[in-house]
C-alpha cells in the first residue's frame, strides 16, 4: 500500500517575510543596487547626472526618500539557483534588507517613482526643459561693453 503525504499547495500557503525568499525565482533584489546622490540643483549638478547615466546599466530616479542612481548589475555571489553564495557570511546591507516590499510582488515602475529617467536622452530632455539655456551652458560668457 502506498502512503500519500499531503502537500499543502504554494497557493495556500500564506507568505511571510521569513519564508518569501524561498519562493523567489529571480532573485531581483541581487540584480541591482540603488545609491543615495545629493538633489541635483544646478546645471553642473545635472551635467555629472549626465556623465553617471552615460554609463551601461545605470538609471535615475527621484522618489519622497530622494534622489538615486539605480545600478543594474547582478551580484557576483547570486548562484545560478538563485540563492546568495556567501550567505553566511554577506556583508551587512545584504542582512539589513527588508523583503516587505520588494520585487517578488512585481517589479518597481514609473508609477512608482516621481521622477524616472531611464537613460541618457530622457535625462537629456528634461535638462532641456529645466533650463532654457541648457545647450549653451559650455559657451563663454559675452563679453560686456564698457562704453
């Protein structure tokens, strides 16, 4: 005779922050880092934003916490299966991180941001429309007559 154990059905199940990670299949919150950047005011502030976002993987946001680059990068610990392998031994922001919010529940979008520039153009663009001499910002100055 065969004995049948029951399963209790993913489903059913009621996820908690304890047990949310071992239903994770990808991993995102290893696949980027976010790092806080003082609020650019001024053009020279938006022009190094300009140089940052130049760069491969990386995005800007604004959300109530502030500004950020969003660097979008797997870490080099994520194992193929998805779990960390240093896990005993991560460094602490990896231990502090809080899955109450994260991506299991499905990627952050524009909704959830109030400023999002997910490259150079877009950066570009509202640069434009911050300052109405944005395209002259590398020009010298006129020379003013003493007359």
């Amino acid at each position: 005779m065969t004995t049948v154990i029951p399963i209790k059905p993913a489903e059913q199940l009621k996820l908690t922050p304890e047990n949310k990670c071992s239903f994770c299949r990808g991993s995102t919150c290893c696949t980027y880092f976010t790092q806080h950047i003082d609020a650019p005011r001024s053009m020279e502030d938006f022009d190094l934003l300009l140089w940052q976002i130049s760069h491969f993987n990386t995005q800007v946001y604004k959300d109530s916490d502030g500004w950020f680059l969003l660097i979008n990068n797997r870490c080099m610990h994520l194992q193929p299966d998805g779990r960390c392998g240093i896990y005993e031994s991560r460094p602490r922001v990896c231990r502090d991180h809080s899955n109450e919010d994260c991506e299991f529940e499905g990627a952050a979008g524009a909704e959830d941001f109030d400023l999002f520039f997910p490259d150079y153009p877009a950066l570009l663009e509202y640069c434009r429309r911050r300052f109405k001499n944005w395209d002259q910002r590398f020009k010298p100055a006129a020379i003013k007559s003493t007359g």
